[in-house]
C-alpha cells in the first residue's frame, strides 16, 4: 500500500520480476490488482517487475470523486515512489488503455514507453462513432453515465452483484453481448478465474471506482494526447464487440508516433494471447 501526499492510499501488487524493470499494468473496468501468473511468469521470463495498481475506489485503493484520466499518473507516481523507482514501461487494457496514455503524456521523464490493449477513445473524439460496433450492454453504461449518477449507481450496483454471484464457468456467458466468439472461447480457466477475480476485488467495497471510471471516461480526459512524446503502441482487434475496432483504428491515427498493431478476428479479451508479444514490443520501444 502507498499513501500518496494528499493522504489517499493506493494498494498494488509486484508480481514477476521484484528486482527487475518496473511494468505498470493498468487494469479494466471494473478491476483490481489480482494475482495473473500467466502474465506474471511473462514477465518475469523478461525481468520485469509486473506492477498493477487498484485505481481509486477499486479494492483497498481510496476513492478520488471527479477524478479525470490524467489524474491516475500522480497515483502510479507514487507507487513508483514507494517502490524505490524512478522510471517504468506501461501496459494499459480496456478502461487501463486511456491511463496508460496518461502516464505517457503526463510522466514523460518516469515513463519509457507505453502500450493499449483493446483501449477507449475519447468519447467525442472528431470522426469516431463511439458506440458504432459496441455491444448493447456497454451502450446503456455510457447512456447511464451520460444522465448523472442517479442513474449509473443502480446500474453498476445490479451488475456488480451478478458478477459477486457467477462461478468461473458462467464468465463468459455473464459478459453477455460484449463477448464475441472469440472471447467467449478465450474466457475459460486460468484467464476467467482472474478476470472474475479482479472484477470482484475491485468491487468490494462498493461500485465508486466503476462509477468514476465511467464518468471519467465521457469527460475530458484532463491531458491531450498531442502531449505525448515517448513511444507508444496501440494493439487491438476486429472482433472487439466491448470496445470496437474503430477505437484502435482512431488512437492509432491519432496518438503521436504511434504503431499499429491491429489483428483480424482477435476480440477484447482473446487479444491477451498476445501479451508475450506486447512485452517484447514494449521493451524494444523503451530500448531495455
């Protein structure tokens, strides 16, 4: 746990590599820090410590209300500070795609290179339908999000206790229309019991992460992405239902330098048979 200067406190895990190169994994929404050993192993076989944060109101981490995107960098700042450490990579998925960004436009000194896995647009970036291609669940979240919060809390708060009730063998089905094929056959043993695992850490004590991540999302993200100036991958795949493909398309036209990484038939969540990949890609941009 560190306790940042505002006395919040921010819990995170080292996995991997204690003693190697710090690559600070930003989780999705909802999630947690929860033990991965598949990836831990990854990136231990690389000698990098696997540094995964709770954002504010996920598991232990105190909640931040109002907090924009770029606010989670001073949060990664001070783990990194906890730790002893100065500079790092970083690998966000999902909702962890946009911080991951905001760590590489705001912690241009720390931050070496940055990746996004299947990764949120801006939600009125110029010339992306956002929705166009979503699935329908994701689509009445943001509507809900968009009309304030007596109208996500209730939301988030029924399917925050679907997932406290789903076993292992029931994930893929309870993604519902998010799940492509792809993820559905992908959301199976080890990946499902740690998906599941961090969906409902970051849930415990109550939805205000998820509630702030959300609206977090549907704001201005408090950085631009003009600002960024270290290297920066962007890895994503058709068959995305949860965040569409033309999301990858637009970050990859749109975050300066970027490279494209972008699969046919790959979805949200079977593009992590990729991460091996990634943290090769992502050590070689940051020249370690």
């Amino acid at each position: 746990m560190a306790t940042l200067p505002d006395g919040r406190e921010v819990e995170y895990l080292v996995e991997g590599d204690p003693e190697g190169f710090p690559l600070v994994f930003h989780h999705g929404t909802p999630g947690a820090a929860v033990p991965y050993p598949r990836v831990a192993r990854a990136a231990a076989d690389r000698g990098l410590a696997l540094v995964v944060a709770s954002r504010p109101g996920y598991g232990a981490s105190t909640a931040l209300p109002n907090r924009t995107i770029g606010d989670i960098a001073q949060d990664i700042a001070g783990v990194l500070d906890d730790m002893g450490c100065q500079e790092f990579i970083t690998l966000g998925w999902s909702g962890g795609g946009p911080h991951a960004l905001a760590c590489a436009a705001t912690l241009p000194d720390r931050c070496r290179a940055a990746a996004v896995g299947a990764g949120v647009a801006p939600f009125r970036a110029d010339g992306l339908n956002f929705f166009e291609g979503m699935g329908q669940d994701n689509i009445v979240e943001y509507t809900a999000a968009l009309a304030g919060r007596h109208a996500l809390r209730p939301l988030l708060e029924s399917e925050a206790a679907k997932f406290d009730a789903v076993s292992i063998e029931q994930v893929a089905d309870a993604l519902g229309d998010l799940a492509s094929p792809a993820d559905k056959a992908y959301a199976t043993g080890e990946f499902a019991s740690r998906l599941l695992a961090s969906i409902n850490r970051g849930l415990t004590h109550g939805v205000d992460g998820w509630l702030d991540d959300d609206f977090a999302f549907t704001q201005h993200w408090g950085f631009d992405l003009a600002d960024i100036t270290v290297p920066v991958s962007i890895w994503h795949g058709t068959a995305d239902w949860t965040i569409p493909f033309a999301h990858g398309k637009w970050l990859a036209a749109h975050v300066p330098g970027a490279v494209a990484h972008l699969y046919d038939n790959e979805g949200h969540l079977s593009l992590w048979s990729e991460v091996e990949v990634i943290f090769d890609d992502l050590i070689n941009q940051a020249g370690l």
